[in-house]
C-alpha cells in the first residue's frame, strides 16, 4: 500500500467524530459545568442573604439592647478636636460648633487650633494662659472668659488663650514646650484644675477613651512617656461620624480597640514634679511662671509656697451646677479681676526691687 499508515487513536478520533459522540460529550460536560456554577452562585448568595439577615438582626439587637454600652458621646472633644499624636488629641484649626451643656454657646477655633482670635505678630509682652476647660471657656462665650475680659482691660499687653478641653498638666506641658518660641511669652500662667488635674496626671486615658501623654518620676528625673500617643476609640469616631451610625461597626471598632489597645494606667500622682519642670523649663527662657488654682487646695498650696511658686487662689461660687461646675460669665470676671490684682502687685514689687538695685 503506497499511502502512510493511519495510527489507531486517529481511527478512534474520526470514529467519535463522525459517529457525533463529541458533540454529546461536550454537551455533558456544559450542562454538568452549568449545573455546578448554579449551585455555587446559589451557596454564595445563600451565605451572603444570611450573612446580611445575622448583621440585620445584631444591628437591632445592639440597637435594642446595649444602646447606652455602644453611646458615642458628643462633646466638645467629640464635634471640634482631632487626634494629636503627641497630645492625644487638639482642635480641627478652623473648626466652629454650637455646644449645649449648661447653656447654648458657639465655639470657634482659629487657624492654629486656639479659641481665640488669629495671633498676630506683636512687640507688646506676652502672656500665655495655659489650662483645661475653665481656660477653653466651657459653657461662655469667647467675649466672657476671663482672658478676654483682661484683653479688653489691658490694651497694652498680648494675651494668647491655649487652653484646650479636657487637658492634664502633663499635656499642657507638652504643649507649652511646642508653642513657646511661637509666642515668646514675659508671663506663662498655668491655671490648675484642681478638681480633675491630679486624676489626669496620673493616667494615660481619659474621658472614657482618649489616650494621651503621661509622666512618670524615676529617681529625681521626670520622663514623659506614651508617645507617639495610641489612638484611641473616641477619636476614630471623631474622625468617622457617618460610620458611628452602624453599631455593628462600632461593636467591631471596640474590640479592634480592646485587643489592640494598650492597657489602661494609674501612675503614682506626678503633679509636683511636673510643676517643678514646668516652672524650671519657664525660668530657663526668661520668663516667670504663674500657677492659679480653680479651688483651694492646702496641699498643693504648701507645695507651691516651698518651691516659691506664685499662686492665686480663684475659689468662687460663681459656677454653673453641672457639666463639671465652670465658671459662670460672672465667675469669669471675678477669676479676671483677681488676675488682674496679682499682675498689679507683682508689677509694683518688681519696681520697687528695682529701685532698690539701683
């Protein structure tokens, strides 16, 4: 036979081929492939239907149930501050919301985060108030805390408010150092919250969940420590208001949280040393260093009154009843005129001490 010889598989194949058993097989082979698809898109969507009915039935249960457990709570942390890897947290510059605690009041932030006006450049002397909510002016306007009332009374000298809400010591320590070439303040007052200071001093979170800077003594040297500052839950939430509608996510965000999260500290109170620092670190630059005192405090006071110190005690019934006790407008202006005095007298007895050197 002259033609090549046909192998055996080709017979087979042309055998398969035109008998149309091909045709059947690869029909077999499609409806079983279309068959398994079917059943896997139904097991998927099947999963994602009961995944979505559990999350619908959590959701409601949360909602139902742990509403108070999973509050986010709105304050003036919550609507106007940002997490500050250093502080702990700060104000959004530029930021302006209306608060309802005691009464209706706005609050608005200027350009570098401060309640206050823009700061300017200025050749007049400085002084810097540094403090918590009672300097921040919780529950008064701008125009009714004490600083703008002593602005308003003294032309003549630069008053710059930097109190934030909520702050420790330690924190407005840390901030002092951050903004003094900023201002180069003659004058650095330090207005201690004696109801609440020591309590933050001596913890890296407050507030029911924001951490923050904290200090610690070891022999005569005192370390800050806890920086950069973990965020903390309150303020994930401060920075994902619309996703705080969902409390699944806000269950999820709170374990993530309690896992993650380091663990809560209460420290040995450090308020003394700190003061100490504060004061030696303002004498250092040239500047004098003022303590006034939101309540009398003995133990504090004798304190201060070795270490030679100044203080004012600005103890006054001129308080709001709740949302922490703050100064009325009129507790303002009783806390600025008694500001106001000590500067006299310490500006008549640094005349006199230099009339004596002369």
């Amino acid at each position: 036979m002259g033609g090549n010889p046909i192998k055996l598989e080709d017979q087979i194949r042309n055998t398969i081929k035109d008998s149309g058993l091909a045709t059947a097989v690869i029909e077999i082979f499609d409806r079983e492939i279309r068959s398994r698809r079917r059943k896997i898109l139904f097991k998927a969507a099947f999963f994602i239907l009961a995944l979505a009915a559990g999350a619908a039935l959590t959701e409601t249960a949360l909602r139902l149930f742990f509403k108070e457990q999973f509050s986010v709570m709105k304050d003036e942390r919550s609507l106007m501050y940002r997490y500050d890897r250093n502080l702990g947290w700060f104000p959004a510059p530029n930021s302006r919301e209306r608060l309802h605690a005691s009464r209706l009041i706005t609050a608005t932030h200027n350009s570098e985060g401060f309640r206050d006006s823009e700061f300017g450049y200025t050749d007049k002397p400085g002084i810097l108030f540094l403090g918590d909510s009672f300097v921040w002016g919780y529950d008064v306007e701008a125009s009714e805390r004490f600083t703008d009332k002593l602005r308003a009374r003294h032309s003549e000298w630069a008053i710059y408010n930097c109190g934030i809400s909520g702050y420790g010591t330690d924190q407005e320590y840390v901030l002092l150092q951050q903004i003094f070439d900023r201002f180069k303040p003659r004058v650095v007052f330090l207005m201690f919250c004696t109801e609440t200071d020591e309590i933050d001093n001596a913890s890296n979170m407050r507030y029911g969940g924001y951490y923050k800077p904290y200090c610690a003594v070891t022999g005569n040297r005192l370390e800050m420590k806890g920086t950069p500052v973990p965020q903390s839950e309150r303020a994930f939430w401060a920075e994902h208001e619309s996703l705080a509608q969902l409390y699944l996510a806000r269950l999820f965000v709170r374990i993530y949280f309690k896992v993650a999260g380091p663990r809560v500290l209460q420290n040995p109170n450090p308020t003394g040393p700190i003061l100490w620092d504060m004061y030696k670190y303002v004498r250092s630059k040239g500047a004098v260093f003022i303590v006034g005192l939101t309540r009398s405090q003995p133990a504090l006071e004798q304190f201060l009154t070795q270490v030679k110190i100044p203080y004012v005690d600005l103890t006054t019934p001129l308080r709001y009843e709740g949302f922490g006790s703050h100064w009325t407008p009129e507790g303002h202006t009783f806390v600025c005129e008694k500001i106001d005095l000590l500067f006299s007298k310490e500006n008549s007895g640094s005349r006199r001490r230099n009339k004596g050197e002369r």
